[in-house]
C-alpha cells in the first residue's frame, strides 16, 4: 500500500543575500593550495618512476609534446609542464581517461596471455 506524501517549501524571508568579495578569494586561495599539495607526490612520482620518453608519451596523449620537444626541454621542465596540466581542473576529463588508459595496458602487459598482444 502505498501512500502519497508530498511536501512544499515557502520562502518567507525576501532579504537580500550580500557576497563577501574577500571571503570567496580566500576560498580560492584555499582551492589553490589543494592543488599545490596534489601536485608535489605527483612530481616526485613522475621524477622517480617515469623517464623522459614515458614522460613525453604521456604529453603526447595530452597533445603537448609538441612544444616540449622543439625547445628541448629538460626532465623538470616536462614534469612541471605536465603537472601543471593534470591539476589543472578544466583538464579532469582527459587526465583521468589518460590514467585509466595507462592502468589498463599495464593490466595487459603484466598478464600472461594478453602480453603477447600489446606493442607498448
């Protein structure tokens, strides 16, 4: 058995909402320095396990390589880059289907069978 419920909401009050300019920048900073504390593990990890051609083939998929590699960047130089890229907000969509594309061949690589198929 079932019984309709309904419910509404009335706004009585009609006072005007004020914004604290300098309370939203201070959540900005603090969004900021998220990204900041995200950034460091991911630039010892690149610097750590990646070389420079794991690197650019990473910015390849990104489509950044190409500037890196006319001015001959250094192995800092492309992990800034790429970090800056990844934490970057408006590139979430691609850096996480960047990273899941990477889970997956190295799923495929490590398995007994499918190595066989992979040309990475």
């Amino acid at each position: 058995m079932a019984d309709n419920i309904g419910f509404s909401i009335i706004d009585d009050d009609n006072t005007e909402t004020n914004f604290d300019i300098n309370e939203l920048m201070k959540e900005f900073a603090v969004e900021d320095q998220c990204n900041d504390d995200l950034a460091l593990p991911q630039i010892i990890n690149y610097s750590l396990n990646f070389t420079v051609k794991e690197l650019l083939l990473i910015c390849d998929y990104y489509g950044i390589s190409k500037e890196l590699k006319a001015n001959k960047c250094k192995k800092e130089m492309i992990i800034n880059v790429l970090v800056d890229f990844e934490t970057n907000p408006l590139y979430s969509d691609i850096v996480f289907k960047r990273q899941n594309m990477w889970f997956y061949m190295n799923e495929l690589k490590n398995d007994r069978f499918m190595k066989k198929y992979i040309l990475w």
